[in-house]
C-alpha cells in the first residue's frame, strides 16, 4: 500500500483543518473537507449522524468483516498560535487552535481510508473499510452519542490513533467522566441594608465547592473531580447574588464507579443549597465511558508499526524540536510520560536518552493500569474491539492541549507522524481481512471482559449534543 500518490492531497487536509480550528460541534468546514476529499475518491459518504451535523462515515467496499478507522478534527479553545514559532504568539484571526494534534488525527484516518479503498479495490469481496468522522471529543463526547444511536452496531472492529511524543501502542485503560453544570438560584438583595433578606447564590456554589475539596480525601487514588465557576452572579459585592453556576468533571476508572462519585457531588450541591435556602438544577452536560482494552488488536498494532518503521528525523527536525525541549528543561524531556501508561518507565526513560527525537518505537507491555484521563472512544471499546496508538509527531517533553503542540502541527515531524499513523492502521486493517482467525480472538477478548454485561450509555437518552444552536 503506498502513501505517496495522496500526502500532497494530506498535507493540505491537514494545513486546512488546522487553519480552521474549529470548536467541538462547530467543525463545519473541517468535516466538510475530509468528507469532500474522501467523497472525490470514490467513497460513499453520510452526513449528519447521530443527531450530529458535522459526524460522518465514507464508506469503501462491501461484505464482512466492516472495519472502522476513527477520525476527530476539532480544536481547543483559547490556543491560538501562530505555526512553527518557538515561542507563544496567538494568530489573531483565529482564538483556537489544535492544541491535540486533531487536524493529524482526521488527516491520518482519511489516508488511512484511501489506502485501505485501493487495496478493497485489488481484493474485491474482502471486506469494507469505514472512515467514521467523530466530532466534539474535547469536551462534547461524540463518539458516546454515535455508540448510543447504534452507529458502530455492525461494526466487526475499530483503529485509531493519537498524535503524540512517541510511538507506542496505548496500553492500559482509562477513566470514565460525568460532566454537569450546577445552578443555584437565591434571592437578590442590598448587601448592606438588607442582607437578611438577600439568599445568596455564590455562597452556594463556594460552600458546593468547599464541601467537594472536603471530599477529596476519600475518594481513590484514580478518581479525580475537577470544576470551573461559569457565572459568579455578577460584578458587585454590594448585591447578594441571586444566580450562580458551576461546571463539575468527575472521573473513576468505570462507569459504575463514576456514577456513585457524581451522586456524591450531587449530594454535596444539595446540602449547599439547604445551607443557603436556594434553589438547584443540575443541567447533565455529558460523559464518556471508559475504555475496554483489546490486547489482541494491540499486538496487531504493535506488529503494523515494526512492519511500518518509525520515521527518522532530519539534522534539521531534530534542532527544530531541541528548541522546544530547551524551553521545557531536561527533566520534563526525559519524564514525558506518553500518551499512556507504560509498565517500565525506566526502559521509557533510557530510550529517550538515547534518542530524544522520538525515532523509535517502544515495545508491547500490556498492563491494567488506569491512565489519568477520558475519552470518548471508550464507548465504541463496549460495543466492538477497539485499539489505539500513539504516533511521534512533537517535541518528547512537550504537552498536550498547549500552544507547543499547535506551534508543531503543520511542521515536517508532525507530518512524518502522521503519515506513519495512516500506514500503520491501513496495515492493521489488512491484517484483519487476511486474518479471520485474529479477528475472532479479538472478538473473543471482548466478549470475555464484558462477561455477560451489555453497553449501557451513560450519557442519559433525553440528553442530545449540545452546541448547535438548540
């Protein structure tokens, strides 16, 4: 399978997404042009999926096993940066920005389609290949809607992928997360005259947050809740504020155990309400679940990269990266941690020493650990097997959802990264078609890990896609 003929075609998907750095929900144009370049290649496109106008599948192919390629493309707010500036320096015309490499991810998944439509193409009745355009990751829980509408139901399994520092296969799990804004609703009044007739709002929300810092000390070690103040009620101290909100994330390692540490938040906003004599309405927002580990399709993965290779870096690429790394110091060079857990952060470090540009590829360690964070491919991980990697593409020591990473997306490495993630799913997939046999031990792995337990959504049915408008 060969990438050559489509990176012009890529790096140009790529630039464009990145230009565009749409918000999740909003990726009208980023959607469109992945959907119009797949479309343009003879592959059969559906917009607007699960209630989602900016979610698609283009579709190659026909018959057993479907395989899903996932892609994502929207950005980050407040991460504006200007491309390949070694220091921060906002575009004007644009406050977002791929602070997740997400314009590398959905350009990836489409190159990974086209190869996979040209080798349907020359091995007709083998199979189908779906690209699955999967918007709203960063906060808006895409694919946990796609999963509930049924949208992965007939799928036989998924790939993907996630820009990163280094290539690894993404081992471990991850956390689940219910997202919910609390609204307390009190009374105004004159602060000074008339305090005993004001119910204040904003005490409400500080007492619901005092109460959940309380609650830190007795949660687990891999639970974590995390808030921010939408609305203080106003801009003055001499009004008793009659309206407050706050947004809470609260996060465990499975679902079941996220809901009982949410209704515990919950219960803290109800006791901060009776203390202030107001009123509560708890908006649900969103969630995700956590994922469900494939070993199977990750020594597939692993196996696709050795067959690929890592890419090698230029003189130049490497000084190009030396210069965010001297901005970071050397210990967060050589403590990056990945995109996962790795079970031998020794060997991580030693290869880091070794090569700090990020050109190898580490080895295949499965483990149970939880990693400390959530995301939406966790859902379709219930209802198919699902697998992921982490591709080279950025400086080793430099973060995610910074404008380090949106300063790296359009350069020569991020793109090498890319193109490397888009040959290693196609080699992937191919496995799975020639292999039937993998497959079904994949299939089986699943299988055993739910143990007679079915997907449940955790985003409730009444709850729809927020940020269209409605």
């Amino acid at each position: 399978m060969n990438l050559e003929p489509y990176e012009k075609e890529l790096e140009k998907l790529n630039a464009c997404i990145w230009d565009y750095a749409e918000l999740k929900f909003q990726e009208v144009r980023s959607a469109g042009a992945m959907e119009d370049l797949l479309e343009q290649h003879g592959f059969r496109v559906t917009r607007g999926l699960a209630h989602m106008p900016t979610a698609f599948v283009a579709e190659y192919g026909s018959g057993k096993p479907v395989i899903a390629i996932l892609g994502e493309y929207d950005a980050l707010s407040g991460l504006s940066q200007e491309d390949g500036v070694w220091e921060e320096k906002p575009r004007e015309e644009n406050p977002n920005g791929h602070g997740c490499g997400h314009c590398l991810l959905g350009t990836a998944a489409v190159g990974a389609g086209l190869l996979l439509k040209d080798y349907l193409a020359a091995h007709p009745g083998q199979g189908t290949i779906r690209v699955y355009g999967c918007p709203a990751e960063e906060g808006g829980s895409g694919k946990t809607y796609m999963t509930r509408e049924g949208v992965f139901a007939d799928v036989d399994a998924a790939l993907t992928w996630h820009p990163g520092t280094q290539n690894e296969v993404m081992v471990g799990t991850n956390q689940a997360n219910i997202q919910a804004a609390f609204t307390f609703r009190g009374r105004a009044s004159h602060a000074a005259a008339a305090p005993q007739n004001g119910r204040s709002a904003l005490d409400a929300v500080e007492l619901m947050d005092v109460g959940v810092n309380y609650l830190r000390e007795h949660m687990a070690d891999y639970e974590r809740v995390h808030y921010a103040i939408l609305d203080t009620g106003g801009v003055s101290p001499n009004v008793v504020q009659p309206k407050a909100e706050v947004l809470y994330l609260v996060r465990s390692r499975s679902n079941e155990e996220t809901r009982r540490l949410y209704d515990r938040v919950v219960n803290i906003a109800r006791g901060a309400a009776l203390m202030t004599e107001t009123e509560l309405a708890i908006r649900f927002d969103k969630a995700v679940s956590n994922l469900v580990p494939n070993r199977t399709l990750g020594q597939v993965l692993q196996d696709a990269m050795e067959t690929v290779g890592a890419p090698g870096r230029t003189e130049e690429e490497k000084a190009f990266l030396k210069k965010f790394q001297d901005q970071v110091g050397p210990e967060r060079v050589l403590k990056d941690p990945g995109m996962a857990p790795f079970p031998d952060p020794e060997l991580r470090e030693e290869l880091i020493r070794k090569d700090p540009s990020g050109a190898y590829i580490l080895p295949y360690q499965p483990t149970s650990a939880v990693a400390m964070g959530s995301s939406d491919t966790g859902d379709v991980s219930y209802v198919t097997p699902l697998a992921q990697f982490a591709a080279a593409c950025f400086a080793i020591g430099t973060s995610a959802h910074s404008w380090q990473w949106v300063a790296q997306d359009k350069g020569s490495v991020a793109l090498k990264g890319c193109f490397f993630a888009a040959r290693v799913l196609a080699e992937g997939a191919r496995t799975l078609y020639e292999k039937p046999e993998v497959l079904a031990a994949a299939k089986a792995e699943l299988q055993k890990r739910m143990d007679g337990r079915t997907y449940e959504c955790p985003i409730p049915r009444d709850v729809m896609p927020r940020g269209y408008g409605k």
